[in-house]
C-alpha cells in the first residue's frame, strides 16, 4: 500500500482528535500538538496538519507552519514527524516531501531523524538531556549522580518554600519577567517567555506548570514545564545567587519529577546540552540521570512547479 500525505487548516482540524491520535500512537513532543499550533498562529505564523496515510490508515502526523513573502513560501517542521510504531518512516516522510514539493517558488525546512531522508542535511541536530524517570521518586533519586544527590540534600537543609504553582500564578508571572531580562543580558533567543502559559490556556492537550522556590519570603528560582502525552519540556528557569547556593533549582527539578510522576509522565525532556559552550549546565542536567540524545537533523527542500 503506498503512503500520501494530506493537510487542514486550523479551523479544519479538531484539538481532540488529533491530540488522541497522537497519545495513543507515539511519544511525540509538544511541538506536535494542538495548542502549540494554536499559539503560534496567533503569532503570525500559519500552521498546516499534517497526516500520512498508509492506505486508509494514519501513520504519522506533523505541523507545518507556513510563511509568505509576496510570491514565495516557506514551510517549517520544526519538530519533523509523530510516526506510529511500526510505520515505515523513510516512506512517510517521503510522501510529506513529495507533497510539498510540489509547491512553486517554496522553500522547506523540516527536522528529521538520520536515515529518513535521502538528501544531506543542511544542519545536524544538537543534543538533549532527556530524563527517564523510571518508576517511583526512589528510583528518581537513585539515578542521580553523587554530586547532584549532594546537591539536592543541602536544598533540603536550606529554608526553601517549594511552590506548586499555576500558568496563571504568580511564581509564573517573576518567572516569565526574570526570564526575559535573562535573555536581554545574556543576548540570546528562543520561544517568548509566556509560551507555557500561552500553550496551557490554548486549546487540545497540552498542559503546563511551575514549580518556584522561596526563601525569606521571596522567590530565589522557578521554573516552567510543558506537557504533552506522557513527556514534559524543561522550558524556562531562572535562578538567583541567593537560589544558586541553597541549590534551589536542584530541588525545583527533583519537585518537578515526582509531580510529573503521579501525572503519568514518563520522561523530561531537560533541552539542549553543550559540553564546551556550557559545560556546567551540561553537567548540571546530565547529573539528575539524563542520557544525551541527539536531535533531528534539518534539511532544506527547494519547491518546484508540477
């Protein structure tokens, strides 16, 4: 049976139905839902569903979001696709290439895993820090370097306040202003600082919350966590020097395990790690347990006329 590719609309495409297909088929991060498309449209983007069809039944699925300059297009797949167990995954991204190739004057950007593409990358992918949580909090613990575990005892004897706290909160609201003025000193860019709490107020599956710590009264760390089927994103954190010696964000992230733990979360994704740009915040997530994956790759596609 042969693989095509088809997409809809956001005002096509139903929150519930494409968010349980996706829960139920693969582990896909939070780039490939619902809400997350929602929030970028409202951004200016344009996004486009995406789903590959073996014969009459899904077996993958991805948002593309669209940009126009005058005549040309340009489609991005950031986060490449959600591809069920047991799908071929070179023949659907072949039908989503073939489909979107087919676009005059276009150029495509999409992320994908080694091997799925026949073409050469124009960018390798960096590495995660992804945390598997296991089972209980004890294994949570048990997986953690020494020095983490040293670490996150000292937090225990300091007088930290741990706050669970709500897209809506106040822990939130520091958190998102200490981020921002963080991103204007250090001169660094990613997604806006309210996308978890944009994400969490938008509609389908995608859920959010913060974890904040307290001390004398006063936030010293937080940090937001975006949540999509059974995975969390370490999105945003901040810390004080005042948090930065009682290790606050070591006992924020050991808070934001066994919180996600009863959620039925499997698995914290903890970002980018790079080992001679950043070596200590690659040791610092590295030691809670994370093994280092690579991401996808980046390929560019130029369109061409029928």
């Amino acid at each position: 049976m042969a693989y095509s590719a088809t997409f809809s609309s956001l005002t096509q495409t139903k929150p519930k139905v494409w968010d349980d297909w996706l829960i139920a088929e693969t582990q896909p991060a939070y780039q490939h839902g619902f809400g997350y498309a929602h929030v970028q449209a409202a951004k200016g983007a344009q996004p486009q569903f995406w789903s590959v069809k073996h014969g009459a039944s899904v077996c993958a699925q991805g948002v593309v979001f669209v940009y126009r300059f005058g005549p040309l297009q340009a489609f991005v797949l950031p986060a490449g696709l959600a591809v069920a167990e047991g799908a071929e995954e070179a023949q659907a991204y072949q039908a989503l290439v073939q489909s979107l190739e087919r676009t005059r004057l276009s150029v495509t950007a999409l992320s994908a895993p080694p091997g799925a593409l026949e073409r050469k990358p124009a960018m390798t992918g960096g590495v995660d820090a992804v945390w598997q949580l296991g089972e209980s909090p004890d294994i949570v613990r048990t997986q953690m370097r020494q020095k983490w575990r040293n670490s996150l005892n000292k937090a225990a004897h300091q007088s930290l306040e741990i706050e669970h706290a709500s897209p809506k909160s106040a822990a939130m609201t520091w958190l998102e202003m200490q981020e921002g003025a963080q991103r204007s000193r250090k001169n660094y860019k990613m997604l806006a600082p309210t996308l978890a709490r944009d994400i969490a107020n938008a509609p389908g599956r995608t859920s959010a919350f913060c974890i904040a710590a307290k001390g004398a009264g006063q936030y010293v760390a937080a940090a937001s966590f975006v949540c999509f089927g059974s995975a969390a994103t370490y999105y945003a954190s901040v810390t004080l020097p005042s948090g930065r010696r009682m290790c606050a964000q070591h006992a924020i992230l050991h808070e934001a395990a066994c919180q996600a733990l009863k959620a039925g979360i499997q698995k914290i994704n903890l970002g980018l790690i790079d080992t001679h740009r950043s070596p200590g915040l690659a040791r610092f997530k590295l030691g809670t347990g994370a093994i280092a994956v690579d991401r996808p790759h980046t390929t560019v596609l130029i369109g061409r006329a029928d």
